[in-house]
C-alpha cells in the first residue's frame, strides 16, 4: 500500500463507484489531545503537549490509525507566534517540529501509513486581514526545514484567502520538491442558497487558477454543511485533481473570538453516524480524500473507514 501511496497522490478517481477510491485521513489532534489527558489550553492549544507530553501525541496518532486512517498529520499546527509567541517560536519552533514530525513518522514506519506534513495559517485561523506576505517565510520556513525528511508531503491547512495560498504554494516549491495539498477554509453561511466563499468573502472560482500547482485540493475546518457544494462546483471545473475534505464541529456559526482565546464548543449531533452521512455526500460530489477536523475524533474516523470502501488497502 505505502508503495502506492508514497506519489502522496490518488491517481484515478474516474471509478463508476466513487466510495471506492476514499482515502481515509486522520481527525482533529487538538480534541484528541484534550481527551486522552494531554495538556492543553489556549494560546499554546496542541503544541503544548509536545512541550510537555510527546507520548500523548504518539498516542493521538496511533488511535487515529487505529480508528482506519491512512494518513497521519503532524502536531504543528499550533507552531506559530500566534500560539506560541515571538519569543517562544524563535527559540523553539524549529526543534519542536522536528519533534513532531518525527513522532508521526515513528508511528507512520510502524503502520505502514503516510505522514502529512502540516503547514499551519502562519497569522491565525481564519484571519486573512492579518495575511503578510513579508512576514511569511520567518514563520513557516522553520516548519518546512524541521519537517522535510519526516514526511511525505505537505498539507497546507485552513487557507483563507487565495492570497494566501499561492504565497504558501510558492515558498513550498522554492524550498522543497514534495507533493502539496491545500485546504481552503469556507465561510459558515446562514442561507445555504447563497454562494459558497471563502473566509476573505471570495468566490470559489477565485481558487481555479491555483489548483495547476497543488497535487490535491481539499476543504477544512468549516460546517459540514459546507462542503457539498465546494466538493461540487471544483469537481465540476476541474475532474482530474484529487477533492478532498474534512469538517469540523464547531457549535458558533460565525466564531466571535479569536482561536488562541478560547476553546470553541462542540456540536453534539455530529455524531460519527451522523458525520458519515455527509461523508457519503461527499464523496458522491466527488471527493477522494476524507477525514476530520476539529471536535472529529477517532470514532468519526473508524465511521468512515468502515463506511467508505477503501480500495487503496
């Protein structure tokens, strides 16, 4: 399988039977962490727990592999002076994400699954105003540098802006010749009959020219309302790049705090049946890649392995 899947991309996705081509990516490591006892607060959110316990993220890896993901991701997310500030990532950005990736690369060699390699939003979640191109390298070179012989291709998360994402594309390309997916977060709408934009109130057609550098595109960290219709307006433009997705559970529909203030609260009807049940959506809208964000744990994901036919094993 690993053979395969080492090109970090899904190369037919034309089957009659789309459920047959899902891969199966891991969950929310934030709500995972918090659950199995690792610290955890904000600002710092999960990149305490490399901090002060690297075994708990081990953990976290292993019972989404466990749960049926095939893909890992990194624990860097929260890398960043955002979470960590200035001071803290100057001195230790570099060393914790060496660390994390090679966690995730213990557990990936022992599993026979990949290691993504997160590239956090370098200013913020869902904060596109605070987007500056000048600043980006400072922050995000260290990650790319730590993690590079630790994974096998980079997943750039919770994009908001297009921006954004071929700024992020660039530097990736310039320092690295590994496979990219990115992931566009998507407003929360209140009337589904409305066009779906992203965080920075773009169109979704304003990504079209940015998916020819990205080996797949996905949808993170918004409702699972959302996604149906991204997955459907990109597959309809573009049918060769791989569509990928993963939700979140968010309770807030329009989040009134800052990410590294506070902890969101979760819904509590995005039950794993429940989380399949849109999964099932997806994919007949043409995604190929499916896994979970925030408040999705290892139960939503052992959901979607046993609900999504992966023909890839």
């Amino acid at each position: 399988m690993v053979t395969t899947l080492r090109t970090a991309k899904i190369t037919d996705t034309s089957s009659t039977n789309p459920s047959s081509n899902v891969l199966i990516l891991d969950g929310g490591l934030g709500r995972e962490l918090e659950r199995v006892g690792a610290p955890f607060r904000q600002p710092e959110w999960s990149a305490l727990s490399l901090m002060k316990a690297p075994d708990l993220v081990a953990q976290v890896h292993q019972n989404f592999v466990d749960a049926g993901a095939k893909i890992i991701t990194t624990n860097t997310y929260a890398l960043v002076p955002f979470h960590i500030g200035q001071k803290q990532f100057d001195e230790q950005a570099f060393l914790l994400a060496e660390r994390a990736a090679g966690i995730a690369r213990t557990v990936a060699e022992k599993c026979d699954v990949l290691v993504a390699g997160c590239i956090p939003p370098a200013f913020g979640s869902y904060k596109p105003e605070l987007f500056c191109a000048e600043q980006l390298s400072s922050i995000l070179l260290p990650l790319i540098e730590a993690q590079a012989s630790y994974i096998d291709f980079w997943l750039v998360e919770t994009v908001s802006s297009v921006e954004e994402a071929i700024a992020v594309t660039s530097l990736l390309k310039q320092h690295s010749s590994k496979p990219i997916w990115l992931s566009y977060s998507l407003s929360n709408r209140h009337d589904f009959a409305t066009p779906v934009t992203l965080r920075s109130s773009e169109p979704l057609n304003a990504i079209l020219p940015t998916l020819d550098n990205l080996d797949a595109v996905l949808f993170n960290c918004s409702q699972p309302e959302e996604m149906e219709a991204a997955i459907a307006f990109t597959h309809s433009h573009n049918a060769h790049i791989p569509i990928g997705v993963y939700a979140n559970s968010f309770s807030e529909h329009v989040r009134k705090h800052d990410a590294n203030e506070m902890l969101s609260t979760l819904r509590e009807d995005v039950t794993p049946e429940k989380y399949l049940t849109y999964a099932q959506t997806w994919v007949n809208a043409g995604a190929s890649i499916v896994g979970g964000c925030c408040g999705i744990g290892p139960a939503h994901i052992q959901a979607l392995a046993q609900g999504l036919v992966n023909a890839l094993e």
